[in-house]
C-alpha cells in the first residue's frame, strides 16, 4: 500500500453503527464497522501464508471463518478475494443537493429530536446534520436508539437517497459512520478528503454471521500481520508480464485506494491462480508418466485381431486415429492417463473394447467402471454381443455391481481375483476393499463427470503396478476446461459419427405462450408409434416427494417461479388413460427400483415389448436402443445444457430420425429458457458446451457448489480465460522442463502444494 493512502475503513476501535446488520445488501457501500470482536492489532508480525488464521486474529473470529468458508489459514483468507468494489461515491455539499440522487456527505450533527408521529403509530427520530454550507435531515422511522447513537456534536459519513418531504429535503434511512473523534475523521483538507470518499470499498462473499465489513476488518488485520512474502511466480516471469509482487497484489485487492489498484492486483492473482494450477498439473501428469508399468501389446491373430476381423462396419477415421494414439500408450511403460471426448453414439464404447482387447491379449484385465447399475449392465449385454459367443466365453465378462445377490457376487470376485474374466464390468462396487484382481492392466472409466478422481485413483491402486487409466466421456468439454479440470489427462477427441446417422430434429414447446401445444406433444408421440418406433418421456421427478437420488433440488435462480414439477408417476397415471395412446404399453424407469426391474425393464423396452418408457435421468448416458426415436423432456428447464443434450442423444442412434421435443413452462426471456433453447438449436456438443458456460452463472462452471465456500478455481474463469490459461501452460511447461521439481522456486513449490491439497479437499466433499 502506497503511503499516501488514506485510512480506509475499518477505522479502528470507534464508532457506533447500524446494528440491523451488514448493509451489504443496500444499494449504498456498507460503509463503517460496528463493535467487531476481536483484537485491533494482529497477534503476529510475521504472519505467513500457511499461518492459521487464529494465530493473527484470535480464536473466535478465526471460528466463525472456518464455518462460514472453510478457511483455516491465512492464505485462505487473503484469497477470499472481494465480489465486487462499492465506492462512497463522490462527496456533496448540502448546499447544492441532487433531488432522487445517492449521496455521500461528511457532516457534523447539529440537533436530535425525537417525537410521535401524528397520523400512525410510532415514532420518528429526526437529526438534522450540516457541514458548514447547509443543512439536512435524516430521518429514522421506529428506531427510537437512533436518538442514542447520534448526538449533537458527533461528526461522520452519511449516504443515502435524498427525499423530498413537504418541501424540505432528507435523506430516510441512511447509512453512516461516525468518527470516534478527530483523528479518525477523514482530513479536513479537501484533496485528502476526496481521495478518502473515492476509494473502492470491497464487498466480499459473505454470509449472516461474517458480514462483508467483518471480512474486511479480518483481512486488513491480516494483512498487517503479514511477514516477508516470498514470491511464487518466477522473477522474470512476473517482469515479462508487468505484474504485481504477490504481497503487492494482496494488499491493492484488499485494501485499494484507486480502481486501478485492484485491477492490477486481479490481473496478478489471476495469472498467478492459472500459473500455479497448471504447474501442478503438469507436475501431477509427469508423475504419473513417470511410473512404471506393464505395457500391453496386442499378439498377431489374437483378440484385438479377431475383434477387427468380424466388426459389421469400418471404424470412422477418429475412431481409428483415437484408437492408434491408445495403442501407441498402451505400448508404453508409463502408465497411460487418457480422455476419450466424443459426442453421443460417436463409438467410444467400440473404441474401449478394444483398447481391452489389446490388453487381454498380453493376459491382462480390464475394470470398466459405469456410473450407474443400468449402465453396467447395458455395457455387459453390448460387450458380449459384439464379442460373439465363443469369444465372449473366453474373455469372460463378468458383471460386479453393488446390487448383485450374494452367491453371484461371490462367483464373480471369485472370477475376478483367479484372472478368468478378463472384462469385468460394475458400478463404484469395484471400487469396494473385497474387490482384488489378478492382473489389472486398464481402468475404463464412462461419463467421467460422475467420477471423481479419487475414485479413478482408488481403482489404479487396485493394479500391481499401475494400470492404465482411459477415461471416455459424451460431454464435450471446452479446451480450456478440458485443460483446466482434466490438465493431468492427455486429450483425444471423436468428432465424426459414424455414417448414416439420420439426426435429430428437436423442438421447444413453451407452454408458458402456447399451453394448447401439450396436447399435441401427445399425439405427435402417438404417431412415431405408428410407425413402429418407441419413445421415452423423461420427467425432473419420481413422484411428488421423491426425486430421482443424486439429483438436487431445482435450482432456485430465481427465473420463475417453479411449479411443481411433472412426476414419472403422475405422468404415468395420466399417459397410461389418453385416448390416444389407448395402444401403447408404458412403463416407468427410475432409480428406486431395484436393479432388477430396471434390468428386466429396459430389456424389455429393448426388445420392443414397451412402447414408451417414463423415466427420470437414470437414461441419461449411454442407454441404446436404435427404435427408439422419440424423446420428451416435461420441465426441460429444470435440466442443465449438457443434460438435455445427453438425453437427447438416446433417440436418432439407428436409421430412423430421432425427434426431440422440450416442454417447458419458463417464460420466453428467462434464463432458463435460454438453455432449453439452445440445445434445440443445435446438436454440436462442442457448440452447446461453449453457450453452457457463457449462460451459466459464474462460479458455476465446474458443476462445484461454489458458494463462497472453498471452490477450485477463484478469479479464474474458464469461460473467459482461455488464453491466459493456455499461455499459463505453455509458461508451466517450459519452467518444469527446465526445472522438473521446481526446487528453484520454493515458494512456487509450496503454492503447488496447497493448490493440490486444496483440490483434493473440493474433489473429495464432490465425492
Ligand atoms: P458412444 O458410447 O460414443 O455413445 P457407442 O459406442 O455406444 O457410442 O456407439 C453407438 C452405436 O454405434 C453402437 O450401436 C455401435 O455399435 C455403433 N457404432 C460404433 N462405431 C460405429 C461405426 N464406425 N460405424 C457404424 N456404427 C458404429
Ligand atoms: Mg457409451
């Protein structure tokens, strides 16, 4: 902080403010400090970022943190950096005062009264105030201590609106701090006294019990307690880029005296935030290169030569250049660690296979990890098809999710620790302590957003040595996030699919302008089943209490108001008596049955023996069934972008043209709607991933619940810093290439550090 910079807020030890709380949420700067507990001075001096928090400030401010944020250090703290910056606004003489205008006036109090007011019940306190030129009054409705708190004499900063009343003018309700005297009270000299009411005042994340203001004092004593603050980015670095010292940055973010201070301190936090997450990245990446393990090569005339022999169709171009990069680190000793992106029913599952295949033929195993029962299962049916009888009793894909009865789960862990089954397919079960394999060559993970890397970690500990790890997901993941969240993984993507494909016509129907259109919904679906095809109805909810598990509760951004939201059984009550679809066999598909009646459910829906499935998200990813060409989202609002489109993707798969129809109630201009019609828009997963991120709220974009709460990334928006993040790496990559353990830069080593304990703290409670 430069010298000249005059006190801030909080002023220390004084004065008496507004105790109905924060005023955080006016539209004034909730300027002044109540009675804070806590000390004025910071406990220590040399305060470093791995201090504790309780060490600088005290115990009970430092608990009330801890709860509020989940902070425990210092450098916690100082990066819980402001929302947004409020200012005082310029100050006003009385004597000119804008009618309807926010005002900011230094002004002594001149007289207090209190009285009753004629017409109503209650009372008013009137202070009339003036700074030399003019005068005016503040008025208090029923807040009689109001004639306690401000005495004649007492000097301070008021803001507010300014009224009109009968003629006179006022301001009702202002905020205000008082000088506890002289000293504390802005110079009387003007130039002083301007720069003292334009500073930004930071408004930080805050909660009921730590205020914006609280945060503020806390941090301003941290700040003052902070020792020697060894720099993480390299010295060069930081010159080649005109950045701030990290000690710098902190102090301008929290305490800026001029707009431009803050502005410089964010470009430095944010490309320091980037550096230090992409070092750690790389590092985590290189280390897991740098294990050894087996590499698994596919033997002439084995498995993987058979399986290409008698595959029904050619693999697309990216089907075979994804393919040759996996074969290419299979052959390797380092462990792979690859991300398989390709939109839905582009062929990854074909792609896995045979990446499990090469591993079969050098006699290991593979562990292909689903994310639900009814995945796993569809998985199993699929692999054995396309592996044919003999092969399929070779190989021996054996089934081992949470949900099996006992003797056959006995049968399969039996299998699974003997070697037999060289596949072995389930849900998070295979991640459970009873779960040994014989030679665990390949984890295949599908849907990675619904693993957390813990989980894929819990698995590579399963291998003697490491196993290879491919992670397949149909959610098209941006560059910069897929160089953001999956910065350990290599990157392949699939984006042809495969030939004759007919596409996917889809269709928002707003009932909200047009309600008559729900009848049509149904008879449109009436007539794709005349054609012989089928359908699947989705619904937000199981029924009125129960939501599918796993899903959260609608959010409440506040579009709409929500009605409740169209249920699988009540739509089912009511599908099952339309005369239109006297015909259909209709059966629901959620995540409260047990495994066995959603099994013999979708293979019966597979078989053709149901028409229409109504069903929750449990269909989500990857269920396959070529007939079905029609889909029907009721309360598509309530699903994110990349949801809608992972439905959707379950129609359209075989030569039949899929349809796509996305009833919603949301109003025509409300952010909801604005997702809804986006995926009608379009049915590039890349395209829609990209409108995903600019339509989501900030802070939202890694699927995080980031409510102030400790959060992977903080001034980082992948949204928007694409090229900062990507210049980042670049930077990362060419410093740890020179410098592989970055000894050095101590203090950039220890910022690795806590950045990948803190990832694995988020990662953890994401579970
Ligand atoms: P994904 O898992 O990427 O959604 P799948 O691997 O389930 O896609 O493939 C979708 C369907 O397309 C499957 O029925 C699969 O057999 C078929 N398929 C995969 N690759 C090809 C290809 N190259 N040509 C034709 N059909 C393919
Ligand atoms: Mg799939």
């Amino acid at each position: 902080m430069t010298d000249s910079a005059p006190l801030l807020p909080p002023l220390p030890g004084e004065t008496s403010m507004d105790p109905a709380g924060p005023l955080s949420t006016t539209a004034h700067p909730p300027i002044g400090v109540a009675s804070v507990a806590g000390p004025d001075k910071p406990l220590i001096f040399d305060a470093t970022l791995d201090t504790k928090i309780s060490a600088v400030v005290g115990g009970r401010t430092a608990q009330a943190l801890a709860k509020a944020f989940d902070m425990e250090t210092v450098g916690d703290l100082l990066s819980h950096y402001p929302r947004r910056y409020a200012r005082r606004g310029e100050l006003t003489a009385l004597d000119e005062l804008p009618r309807g205008e926010s005002v900011t006036i230094v002004a002594e109090v001149l007289s207090v009264s209190e009285r009753s007011m004629k017409s109503k019940r209650g009372s008013i306190v009137e202070v009339k105030i003036s700074d030399g030129n003019g005068i005016l009054t503040l008025t208090f409705f029923n807040q009689k201590w109001r004639a306690e708190a401000l005495r004649r004499g007492m000097r301070g900063i008021f803001a507010g609106k300014v009224t009109d009343y009968r003629g006179a003018l006022q301001l009702a309700h202002p905020d205000y701090e008082l000088f506890a005297d002289d000293a504390d009270a802005p110079p009387r000299d003007s130039d002083a006294q301007r720069r003292w009411v334009e500073a930004p005042i930071p408004i930080y994340p805050a909660t009921a019990t730590m205020p914006s203001w609280k945060i503020a004092k806390t941090v301003a004593l941290v700040l003052d307690g902070l020792g020697p603050l060894p720099d993480p980015l390299p010295g060069a670095l930081r010159a080649e880029r005109t950045l701030l010292t990290q000690r710098d940055a902190f102090e301008k973010i929290h305490r800026p005296t001029a707009d431009g201070d803050w502005r410089a301190a964010r470009d430095t936090l944010k490309f320091t935030e980037a550096f230090v997450l992409q070092c750690a990245l790389v590092l985590q990446h290189n280390a897991a290169r740098a294990r050894e393990t087996r590499p698994r090569v596919p033997t002439r005339g084995g498995f993987l030569d058979h399986f290409d022999s008698t595959l029904p169709f050619e693999l697309t171009g990216d089907q075979q250049q994804v393919g040759s990069e996996i074969a290419r680190d299979l052959a390797e000793s380092g462990p792979m660690n690859r991300l398989v992106q390709g939109e839905v029913g582009s062929g990854k599952t074909v792609v896995a296979l045979r990446a499990m295949l090469a591993v079969a033929d050098s006699g290991g195993q593979s562990a292909l990890l689903a994310p639900t029962e009814v995945l796993a299962a569809q998985h199993l049916r699929s692999i054995v098809r396309m592996l044919g009888p003999d092969r399929a009793a070779e190989l021996m894909p054996t089934l081992l999710t949470g949900q099996l009865p006992t003797a056959e789960r006995k049968k399969a862990l039996l299998r699974t620790v003997s070697g037999q089954a060289l596949i072995v397919i389930g849900t998070h079960a295979l991640l459970s302590d009873t779960v040994h394999f014989f030679d665990l060559g390949l984890v295949v993970v599908d849907e990675q957003h619904r693993f957390g890397v813990e989980q894929r970690e819990a698995l590579r500990l399963k291998g003697a040595q490491p196993p290879h790890v491919l992670v397949l997901t149909a959610t098209p993941i941006p560059r910069t996030i897929a160089m953001t969240v999956f910065g350990d993984l290599d990157v392949s993507t699939i984006a042809e699919l495969p030939a004759g494909r007919q596409g996917i016509e889809s269709f928002v129907v707003p009932l909200a302008e047009k309600p008559a259109w729900s009848m049509r919904v149904w008879t449109r679906l009436a007539e794709e089943l005349a054609q012989g095809r089928q359908a699947f109805v989705v619904c937000s909810a199981i029924s009125p209490k129960v939501r599918e598990p796993g899903e959260e509760a609608p959010s409440a951004e506040g579009d709409d108001v929500k009605t409740p939201p169209t249920t699988v059984e009540g739509l089912l009550a009511e599908l099952r008596v339309k005369p239109e679809l006297a015909s259909a066999r209709i059966e629901p598909l959620h995540g409260r049955m047990s495994s066995d009646e959603k099994d013999v459910t979708m293979r019966a829906f597979a078989a053709g023996d149901i028409d229409i499935l109504v069903a929750t998200t449990v269909i989500e990813v990857g269920v396959d069934v070529p007939n079905a060409s029609a889909m029907v989202v009721m309360d598509a609002d309530r699903f994110g972008v990349s949801q809608l489109h992972q439905l959707r993707g379950r129609v359209g798969r075989g030569e039949i043209p899929g349809l796509c129809l996305l009833v919603t109630t949301a109003s025509a201009d409300s952010l909801a709607r604005e997702r809804v019609d986006a995926v009608a828009s379009t049915l590039d997963g890349f395209e829609l991933a990209q409108a995903d991120l600019t339509l989501r709220r900030e802070g939202d974009v890694l699927g995080g619940e980031q409510s102030g709460a400790k959060s992977s990334l903080r001034l980082l928006r992948v949204a928007t810093d694409g090229e900062l993040i990507t210049q980042a790496r670049a930077h990362a990559q060419e410093l740890i290439g020179d410098d592989p353990d970055l000894s050095s830069i101590p203090p950039l080593a220890a910022a690795v550090r806590r950045r990948l304990d803190e990832s694995e703290r988020s990662w953890l409670r994401k579970g």
